[in-house]
C-alpha cells in the first residue's frame, strides 16, 4: 500500500500532539510537529536578538534553520544546530513567539518547501495549523480537532503542571485566546478546517475515542 499524509489541524491544546502520536503509532506512520518548526524559529530569533516584527530577518533565521526530529525514547525531540531544543521551545513565551513570528508571510514562505521535504517519503502524521489547506493540500485523510477554550486551558495547566512548570489557568486561558485569535486572522494561511477535513471536537474525548474516530473516518473515506 502507499503510504500517504495524515494532516491533524487546531488550535492549541486541543490534543492535536499526543493523538498524532498515538495515530501515527496505529497507522505505522512517522511524525511531523510544524509547530515545533516556528517555535525553532522563535526560539533562535530571541537568542539572536531578533524581534519577532522584523520579518525579514525572521525570514532569514526561517531560511537557515537547522532542525532536525528524533526520537529520544518516547519522545518526538526537536533539534536546532545539534541541539535537543524540546522542552525550550515550549514555554509560554516562545508560544506567543511562535505564533508573532509565525503570522508573518515571508517566514511561512521560506518554511514550506522544508516542510513539504520533511513529509516527502509519505507515511507521516502532520500536525499544525494549515497543514491540511496549504502544507499538504491533496492529503489522503484531513482532520480539524478543537476543544471549547476552557477545556484547552485545563489541559495545558495540567500538563505544564506535571512538567513542574505551574501555570496559573486565568493566564493561559488569556494567552490561549490571544493566541488562537492573531493564528485564525492573520492574512497568510491562518489556521481554519480545510473544506475536506473531519472535524472533530475533542472537549469531551478520550485520546483513545479521537484516534479511533479518525482511523473509523479514514476507513470510511476508503470504503
Ligand atoms: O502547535 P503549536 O502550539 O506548537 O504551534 C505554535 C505556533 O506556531 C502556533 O501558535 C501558530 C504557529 N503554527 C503555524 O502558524 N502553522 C503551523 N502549521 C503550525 C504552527
């Protein structure tokens, strides 16, 4: 069988990282965080002094990024230049980075061919914002997975909770909001269902009954 793309878009902490994990487990596929691309690019802005307005050379630090994904045991790991950047790129700041840097047009732009190269070889789970509209339009199956904001807010204080990193709710609500809002406006690619995804509401789900309605849609669609 040939082995196809599996796009995963939504916000954030609609559950989109652990269900790709866990679908790309099932389909015996590999895993493609884009995410982690742009906060890689936030990431090395702020330790270069570069702010996250000035898009051409945000664009440059796009164009130079030297990324790599491995798994380090169970987890999907992102490297910069060598280095395991995975839990720098997840705090709340380079979260806000990663969305700024990311609305800009020249950054997403010097940004898609590496991820087009990434998914190339097929058999990858990708997740992101427009990976399903713009990244990987003629993708085999689509998903748009969300969760009421509340319910993503609670998720992600839990899991900055058992990383020992506390965060207090009201704060990531707001910065939740903030965040969906200047990804679903912006002018380039902003983060919406593509007309041929699934979309699936995760507020009251298990991982378990998300990935078994995805790979139950995928069934269908081939069926
Ligand atoms: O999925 P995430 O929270 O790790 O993504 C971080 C930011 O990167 C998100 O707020 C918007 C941006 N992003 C994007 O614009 N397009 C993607 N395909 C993936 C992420």
């Amino acid at each position: 069988m040939v082995k196809k793309v599996v796009t995963i878009d939504g916000p954030a902490g609609a559950g989109k990282s652990t269900v790709a994990k866990t679908l790309a487990r099932r389909l015996g596929y590999s895993l493609l965080d884009t995410g982690a691309i742009y906060r890689s690019v936030a990431l090395v802005a702020n330790q270069q002094a570069v702010p996250w307005d000035d898009a051409a050379r945000l664009a440059e630090v796009a164009r130079d990024l030297a990324i790599e994904f491995k798994f380090v045991g169970d987890l999907n790991s992102t490297f910069v230049a060598g280095e395991d950047v995975s839990s720098a790129i997840r705090t709340p700041e380079i979260s806000q980075g990663a969305s700024q840097v990311s609305a800009h047009g020249p950054v997403r732009a010097a940004l898609l061919d590496l991820q087009r190269r990434l998914g190339s070889a097929g058999g990858v789970v990708v997740e992101g914002r427009d990976t399903g509209t713009v990244v990987f339009p003629d993708a085999e199956a689509k998903f748009f997975l969300s969760a009421t904001d509340e319910e993503r807010a609670r998720r992600r204080v839990e899991e900055l909770r058992l990383a020992g990193k506390p965060v207090d709710y009201d704060v990531t609500l707001a910065e939740i909001r903030e965040r969906d809002h200047r990804d679903s406006s912006r002018d380039v690619a902003p983060m919406k269902a593509a007309e041929d995804a699934v979309v699936i509401d995760s507020s009251t789900m298990s991982i378990d009954e998300v990935v078994d309605a995805m790979v139950d849609a995928m069934a269908a669609r081939r069926g």
